[in-house]
C-alpha cells in the first residue's frame, strides 16, 4: 500500500479511505476472475432471451388462430428460446456462487494479512470479536456484491427492452408503461439507500455481540469458578435490544419497499393491458400484438425483483466499509537496510563497542489512546548483556519490551540497534535478529518441532529447547517432537518453555521476555535463568521481570516508574533505594542479601 511514512515508521496514506467502499467492491468485482464476466454473459443472454420471447409467443398465437397456418416453426423457436433461458440461468448460478466464493477468499486473505502483518496495533483499535465479524461475514457479504450488481443491471436489459418493444408495438403503450416504470425506480432508489444505512448498523451490532461472546470465552474458567454465568450471559446478550430494533429496521424497509412495488407493478401491467384493450378495440393492435404487450409488461415489471439484489448490495457496501475501515488501518513499513555484522572487525561495529546486540533507546515517547504511557526514554542497553525490566503494574515494562522489537513504534524518538534504527531494518533482519517470548504464548505450526522451529533447523530447535528447559517433558510425548500442539497435554509453565525454545531459536541478537516465566516451577526458572545467563551470553536479553531473584540475576535493571526511567544499574545499588524495594513488596529491607543467588 502506498502512502507517507510517519515518524512511527507506519503508512498512512493514499490507500482508499473507509468512505470508499465502493472502490473496494470495484475491486472484489476485478479479483472474482473470469466468473463475473461468465455470469454477465449468461444473465445478459438469458435476459435478450427473454425479450425475444413474448415476441414470439405473440406470432406464434396469431399463427395459432390464422386458419389453415402451419405452428410448427413458431412453436420450435418459442421451445428453443425457453431452453436457452433455462440454460442461462443454470451457468448464471454456477457462475455467482463461484465468483462470489472467490472473491470472499481473496478479501478474507487480504484482511487476516492486514491484521497480522498490522500486529498488536490493529488488535487495539479493533476487538478481536470485531475482527472475526469482519474478515467472517462482512467478508462474504462484499463478495457476494458482483452478484448483486450484475443481476440488477440485467434486469434493467428487459425493463428498457420491453419498453422499445411495446414502443414499436404501439406508441401509447410505451408511454403507460415509462411512467410505472419511473415510479418503480423512485422505489428501487430510496431502497437502497436506506438499507445500506440500516445494514451498518446491524454488523456493527453483530460485531458487539461476538466480541463480548469471545471475551467470555476466554474467561470461561473465571466465569465458572465465581458462579457469575447469567450475569455474564446478561452482559454478552446486552446488544440483542440493538440487533433487534435494527433487524426490525431492515424488515420495515423491505416491507415498504415490497408493499410499493406490489402496488405499482400491477397497477404497471393494468395500465398496459387498459391501454392495450382500448387500441386492440380501436383495431389499432392484433390479439398477438396485445398478447405479446401483456408479456412485455410482466418482463419490464420484473425490474421490481430487484429489491432482493439491492437489499444484498446494500448490505455489501455497508459491510464493505466495514472491511475497509481495517484495510485503511496503518500497515507497518519496513525499510531495507541490514544490521552491521557482528565480526568485531570495528568498522560499522565500531560504534556499538564491537558486540552485537547494542540496544539505544533515544528520547522514546509511546501514546495509547493518546495518553502517553511511556516518556522520554533514554537508555542504552550493552551488546550481550541481560537486563532486567521492572516497575508497578501500568509502569509501561511490556510497552518497553514491545518497542524494544518493534512490536509496536514510538510516537516520538527512534529504537535502534547495532546503530541502525528499527524502522529502517527489512522484515527479514528485523525477525531474524529479534526474538521474543511472552506469558502465554501462542503455538502455531503442525507439531511441536515446527512450532519451535519456525524455518530454523531441526538441530537449532532442538538446541534451543533444551535451553529453554522443554527437551526433557517434549521427549516423553509418544510422538516427541511429532506431536502436534493442540494434543499435547501441557501446563501453562511447558507452553512458557516451548515459547522460551522458539525465541531462543530466533533470537540472533536480542531476546525480548514479556513475563516469560511467570509460570515456571522455581526448578525450571533457575534452568531457564542459568540458560540465560550462561549460554545465551552471546545475545542481549530484555527481561521484563517480576520477581526480585530475576533481577538479581541480571547484569542491568531498569526500573520503570509511571512510564519514566526512575533507576537504572545494578540490583544490588538499586536496592538501596526503599522506592525500589517497594516495587517487589518485600518488607525487610535486609532481603537485599538475595541477590546473586
């Protein structure tokens, strides 16, 4: 997507706006494939069919009541005619179910990339049951748009075709039957604004309810464990009032819609055939002639069959928006410069004190919701050394560890690493030398090697999950490594560890611990934590940590006070201070001696 980049490193700009929906539908219609201009072809087709038809059938009846006339020809071309019409709408639904399946495919691809490749800030600004809604269902709702146009263009084929045809009919006829047909438009227009107007608000009520049904979901053990069920059913079922009153909504539309067309498109076909009795007495028109005047007011009044099209078309375009306004969100840019290698050669390395890993925080300051949460960091973290993250709750440690690998970009200042920004690396030097692990890890992949290894090689997988301290639980799964994630019965402290192996298999030169081993028996954490100290030396490591024994540990502590950097050294000259030790909940200011265990 092209655009400006921002100070943040992310895009915004030229893409099409969430009040272009219209322009997103333009280009469903383009990556349906070859299906819209198939179902184009066959509805045109099936509806000049159509129009050949009363024609036809008007000869064949004034063959039928001619005295000694042969029928036989105008009967074949009547039964021709109705086969290819049956014909055509065959090909018409294959073509509009395959065309529509498609295009929902591709936007969904393109909206689950967006969001992903969006990361943790596209997840802020939309709830995930709201995310579900719209790469779902509003997904297939816009897909299902080149269907919708393409039908009610071809019903306007018969409708201004009938109209030429009783124009050469009979003038008079023609003109009955323009004013019922621009009274059906009046119709057809007011319809579907209204219920593009309606439609949003109906998703956006979907939307609500499947959000709060998620957030219960993952709560479910919470839930059941204080017996708040029907309270909590209360409060995910609170939007039905809301989804009610605009489904009513969208039913009184269409029945208004539908009560108007039901009275104009009689009174439509009555006023031709009125028309037509009167020039039929007048001996200005033959029974044929008004036969095939009466069927061409039944095909130009199908036009109000439209209204189902319209409805789904305008639910496309309201659902169209919806998926925009995700599509619009800013995607993260990546630049294209590579980190310096790490030869200890001086050169580019000259800079970082020649190891790599050289972390530099440089007057970074992070908004949420427009409230800075982080303020003026400045802070340089050595190549190769461990340090430690610590701070109350809300004093921006986990924003610290998201920046610190870009996982989300300052408002304000730079992050750099080895010297070059992180806005500037390319996607790949970025991935290849960041690694992170966090409290409840996500495990893709089809079994637990690939989960860990991710690209990398067995043997790096491996490697690493014997760090991590997640060899020894992973070989006694009867598939080991085979296993796949979702039949693995594992604690929340082994999902910690194969999280752990996974950034310890990525990492090059910095590994980000989001409260990593919250969950790790005090066993495992000092296997971890010896594994990080000892073997891992060769690349910095970001802890954010909540334990005083983490701290103590590390070669550096940062200490995080209402997003500002309070302290930053030693834990054990930082210990000194009461307002540290606070952050721990320690009450004897002689645990100090703790440290260095």
């Amino acid at each position: 997507m092209s655009g400006t980049r921002t100070r943040g490193g992310q895009v915004t700009g030229s893409g099409p706006s969430p009040q272009t929906a219209d322009g997103l539908l333009l280009q469903v219609l383009r990556r349906s494939g070859r299906w819209p201009a198939v179902y184009a072809v066959t509805a045109l087709t099936g509806a000049v069919v159509e129009l050949l038809l009363p024609g036809a059938l008007g000869h064949a009846v004034d063959v039928l009541v001619k005295p000694g006339a042969e029928p036989g020809n105008a009967l074949l071309v009547c039964a021709v005619l109705v086969a290819t019409v049956v014909v055509c709408d065959a090909v018409a639904v294959l073509a509009a179910g395959s065309g529509g399946a498609q295009a929902a495919r591709w936007l969904r691809r393109r909206v689950v990339g967006h969001v992903l490749a969006g990361g943790p800030a596209v997840s802020r600004r939309f709830p995930p049951g709201d995310l579900v809604t719209r790469a779902g269902s509003n997904a297939e709702e816009a897909g299902a748009a080149p269907e919708a146009l393409i039908t009610a263009m071809a019903l306007l084929v018969p409708a201004f075709g009938s109209l030429i045809a009783l124009a050469l009919i009979d003038p008079w006829l023609a003109v009955a039957f323009s004013v019922g047909l621009a009274v059906i438009a009046v119709v057809l227009r007011a319809f579907l604004r209204e219920t593009t107007a309606v439609s949003g608000g109906y998703q956006e009520a979907q939307s609500d309810l499947a959000t709060r049904l998620i957030d219960a979901l993952s709560g479910a053990r919470t839930i059941a464990a204080a017996g708040t069920e029907e309270l909590e059913a209360g409060r995910v079922l609170a939007p039905l009032p809301r989804l009610r009153a605009h489904g009513m909504a969208l039913w009184r539309v269409n029945a208004r819609a539908g009560v108007q067309a039901a009275i104009v498109v009689p009174l439509l076909e009555i006023a031709v055939l009125g028309v037509g009795g009167f020039r039929l007495a007048a001996g200005e028109l033959t029974a044929g002639q008004l036969f095939a005047a009466a069927r061409y007011a039944v095909l130009g009044a199908g036009i109000g069959a439209a209204l189902g099209y319209l409805n789904r078309l305008g639910r496309a375009r309201s659902a169209a928006r919806r998926v925009q306004e995700v599509l619009h969100h800013p995607a993260v840019a990546y630049g294209t410069h590579e980190l310096p290698a790490p030869d200890g050669s001086g050169g580019p390395h000259e800079r970082t004190g020649g190891r790599a890993g050289r972390l530099e925080f440089r007057a970074v300051t992070v908004c949420v919701d427009g409230q800075p949460v982080l303020r003026d960091v400045d802070l340089v973290v050595p190549g190769g050394a461990a340090v430690a993250v610590v701070g109350r709750s809300g004093s921006g440690k986990s924003l610290l560890a998201a920046v610190a690998g870009r996982l989300a970009d300052p408002d304000l200042g730079e992050v750099l690493l080895d010297g070059v920004p992180l806005s500037r690396l390319s996607r790949a030097a970025l991935r290849a030398a960041v690694g992170y692990a966090f409290e409840r890890p996500v495990l893709f992949g089809s079994t637990l090697g690939e989960a860990i290894a991710v690209g990398r090689s067995e043997r790096a997988a491996r490697a690493a999950a014997v760090a991590a301290a997640a060899d020894p639980f992973i070989r006694k799964l009867p598939r080991a490594y085979d296993t796949a994630p979702d039949e693995a019965p594992m604690s929340g402290g082994e999902r910690q560890r194969v999280g752990l192996a996974r950034a310890f298999a990525h990492g090059g030169r910095l590994l980000v611990l989001d409260d990593a081993t919250s969950s790790l028996d005090t066993v495992t954490e000092y296997q971890v934590a010896r594994a990080l100290t000892e073997e891992l030396r060769d690349r910095t490591r970001l802890i954010v940590a909540h334990r005083a024994t983490t701290a103590a540990r590390a070669d550096l502590v940062v200490w995080l006070d209402e997003g500002r950097v309070r302290g930053c050294g030693p834990h054990e000259v930082l210990w000194q201070d009461p307002g540290y030790r606070a952050v721990f909940q320690v009450a004897e200011p002689g645990a100090g001696h703790l440290v260095r265990a």
